[in-house]
C-alpha cells in the first residue's frame, strides 16, 4: 500500500491550543499536516473540559486529517483516531492500553490520552490528541490519569515520536479508506468498553447501568440496559467502566 508521505511536522514552544491553532487556518491545509508542543497552555477536551498539557511533560499534536468518506460526523473520525493511537501506545510496549468509548486511552483504568476531532468546512477533520510522556507519578494532573513513564516507557525524542504517531495514523487512515463503510467491523476490536458493564452518563442528573454489547456502523454505543433490558443506542454521553 503506497502511503502519502507527511508534511514537515510544526513543533511550537508555546501555544493555547494546537487544535485552535490549526482550526485558525481556515481550511487551508495539506494532508496530514499536523503542529505539536509540549506547552499548551488552554488545551481543550470534550464538551467545554479542558486538557491540562502545561507542565512540558506531555505531548499536544493536532492533526489536519482528509475527511473519510462517507463519514460526516466528528465522532466516528474521534474513533478511528483513538484506534490508531491506542496501537501506537501498544506498540511503545503499554500492551495492557484499552480505548473507553468514545476517546479515552486508558491504561488499568487511568486515561493517558485523549483525543478531540473537529471538523472543519473544507473537507478536513483537525484531530487533537493528548499523550502523557514523562510524568512521574506524583507529577500526574490528575489520579485517575497516568504516563508513559509511569508504564515504564521513556521517550527517548520527542520529536521522533510525533512524526511516527503522524505516520502510524495516516496507515491507520488508508486501511480504513479500504475498509469503505463496516465501520462497526473495523473499529469494534479497538474498544475495550464493549461486552463491559457501564454507566451512562447523560447529564450531570441522569445516568443509568447496562452492559455495552456493540457499536453500530456510526460509532455509537449500544447498550443493554440493566433496568429495562431494552438495547439503547447511545450517541454521546459519557461511558465509565463498571468494576466487573
Ligand atoms: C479529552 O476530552 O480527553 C480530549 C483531550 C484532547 C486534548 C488535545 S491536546 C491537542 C489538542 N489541542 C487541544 O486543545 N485539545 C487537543 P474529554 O473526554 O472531555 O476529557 C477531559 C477530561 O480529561 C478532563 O476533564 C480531566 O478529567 C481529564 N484530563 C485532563 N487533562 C488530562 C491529562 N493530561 N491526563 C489525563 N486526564 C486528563
């Protein structure tokens, strides 16, 4: 499979955002054009969160990616973006890594990374991905958060490391380009959330238990609920793992 070779990755000093940074461009962009620090000072997460990548000791890349076809919303590109960078953390040796539906990587149960598409109205997706490298365990912004180091893993080049997390999604992106639209089929092996037991959390008000049992061909989580039985489709919501 011939692969597009990638632009010169931008590495910035400082920045707010990577993602607001890209988005900034407005459309114009090559293929896999992608910026990374390891200062961002305003990282966003999901829904208004944030992603806390100050100290220096972790990684923020934003990613300008060709939009697949078929797929028109963020969720399902935040899928395949999470299940690249899932093998690339297994493939730095974090074998036990697992992906939370929709975009946590977790390891044992502590997020390492996390991953925020966009879409943008000139057929690209800016794909944010959060990685923790070098804290030590008392330097983690959060407890439920881990790092590389932590899993005994030290990147030896930052800046190696980027360009091959750069290359292994474009892969990732041509096998799912050959994949056409068995969306289910392709990403389902990449999510440990499902045959778990899960909660779902709709608002800050309401929530609800069942077992994730699938995901259907546009990313979202089916769910049998625990209360009633009925097989729910969960299209965003927040996922925590129930202990089994
Ligand atoms: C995410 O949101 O996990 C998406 C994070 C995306 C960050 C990247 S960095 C490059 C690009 N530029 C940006 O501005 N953003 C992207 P969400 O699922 O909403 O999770 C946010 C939650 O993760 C926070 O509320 C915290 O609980 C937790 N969190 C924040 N920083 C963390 C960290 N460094 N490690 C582990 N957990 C963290």
């Amino acid at each position: 499979m011939d692969l597009p070779a990638i632009p010169p990755i931008e590495f910035l000093t400082s920045v707010d955002s990577t993602n607001s940074y890209l988005l900034q461009r407005n459309g114009s962009y090559l293929p896999f054009q992608a910026v990374a620090t390891q200062s961002q000072m305003a990282g966003r997460g999901r829904l208004g969160r944030s992603w806390e990548s100050t100290s220096g000791l972790g990684l923020a890349v934003s990613i300008a990616l060709p939009v697949m076809a078929g797929v028109a919303n963020a969720g399902l590109h935040s899928l395949l973006v999470g299940s690249a960078v899932l093998r690339f953390v297994q493939g730095q040796g974090v074998v036990e890594a697992q992906m939370k539906w929709p975009n946590d990587i977790l390891v044992g149960g502590r997020k390492i990374s996390g991953i925020l598409c966009e879409m943008t109205p000139a057929g690209f997706v800016v794909a944010g991905i959060g990685i923790n490298l070098f804290h030590a365990e008392n330097q983690l912004p959060l407890q439920e958060s881990t790092s590389l180091a932590v899993e005994g893993v030290h990147v030896e080049d930052v800046r190696r490391f980027t360009h091959n997390l750069v290359e292994n999604l474009v892969k990732v992106w041509a096998a799912a380009e050959n994949s056409a639209t068995n969306w289910s089929k392709f990403l389902s092996p990449s999510i440990g959330t499902l045959g778990q037991r899960v909660k779902v959390v709709e608002t800050q008000d309401h929530s609800w238990d069942g077992v994730a049992e699938g995901l259907n061909d546009d990313g979202h989580l089916l769910v049998r609920s625990f209360q009633d039985g009925v097989l729910r489709t969960v299209v965003a919501a927040d996922v925590l793992h129930l202990r089994q």
